[in-house]
C-alpha cells in the first residue's frame, strides 16, 4: 500500500493522545491484581501452614508425648493406637510394635529370672543340705577318732600302726612296753 504525499525522505511522526482516566485506570487495575496475588498468595501459605499443623506437626507432638510418658511411667504396655494411613501412622504402628516387643521381652525376662532366681534359691539349699551333712559326718569322723584314741590309748593289748614302709606311725603304751619302745 501507497500513501499519497510520503516519500522516502519524509518523515512520519504520529501522535497519539490517551487520555489519563484510561492510564490511572490501568494502572489501579495493575495494583489491584498485584494486591489480589498478593491475598491469594497468603492465603494459600496460611492454608498450608495450617495443614501441615493438622496432619504432620500435632501427629508428630502426640508420638512424642505419647514416648515421654511411656519413658516417665516405664509403662510398656502403653499404645498410641494411631490408625492413618500415611508415614506417621507407619512411624506409630512400628513404635507401638517396638513397645510391644519390648514388653513382651520384658516380661520373659522376669520370668526368666525368677526362674533362675528359684534354681539358685533350690542350689543353695541343697548345698546348705550337703555342707550341714559333710559338718556332722566330720564331726562324727572326729568324736570317732577321739573314741577309738582313747580306747586304743587305754586298752591293756598292745595296738601298732605300721605304714607300707614298715615304719611306725601310732603305737599306744601297751605296745611300746611289750617291744621295749620309748
């Protein structure tokens, strides 16, 4: 297309006029859409600040609760019985599994050790028995020593001990007078 009267050399100059109610309404309407996200872009973080609140951080506080008080009562049949379906119902399902198995651990090994504790209790008695029986038998050993001392010390008959060398090793005054033996 031609415009009649523009040459090569000539210039165009346009001039355009808007009026300024059309900018200051343009640029109230920037304002405004940029206020609008602005709203809208804390509302969402409020909204999420909040869900996470719900659904990560007071399931998280209640664990941790629910570990104090089972460490302050030494309670280990305590459960958090959390019944969700997503990573802190898993965390709360294996820690009540962990508690689980700790008491039932717990309880073997009470059980365990009453057992044990009545075996010694039944070990010492029965070696009370044995050491009450080995005093009296030496006792006896003894007062019979002393019996047959005596007797062999006063009896009239002549009694000698010899060992395997043939050497004397107990004579009673009998004997020494009948071999001539000081």
């Amino acid at each position: 297309s031609r415009f009649p009267g523009l040459t090569p050399e000539s210039n165009l100059i346009l001039r355009a006029e808007i009026s300024r109610y059309i900018s200051q309404k343009g640029r109230i309407s920037s304002e405004y859409i940029g206020f609008s996200i602005l709203l809208a872009g804390l509302f969402i973080l409020l909204l999420l600040m909040v869900l996470l609140q719900i659904l990560i951080i007071n399931p998280l506080k209640r664990l941790i609760s629910h570990a104090h008080t089972v460490q302050k009562s030494n309670d280990l049949s305590l459960r958090i019985n959390a019944s969700r379906n997503d990573e802190i119902g898993i965390l709360s399902d294996r820690f009540d599994h962990m508690l689980e198995q700790l008491h039932s651990s717990h309880i073997n090994l009470e059980k365990n050790v009453a057992e044990r504790t009545t075996e010694l209790t039944e070990s010492n008695i029965q070696l009370n028995k044995e050491i009450e029986e080995r005093i009296q038998t030496e006792d006896r050993l003894r007062q019979s020593r002393e019996q047959y001392r005596a007797l062999a010390e006063t009896s009239l008959a002549g009694i000698g001990i010899v060992d395997m060398e043939e050497n004397i090793i107990y004579s009673n005054q009998a004997f020494s007078e009948l071999v001539g033996y000081d």
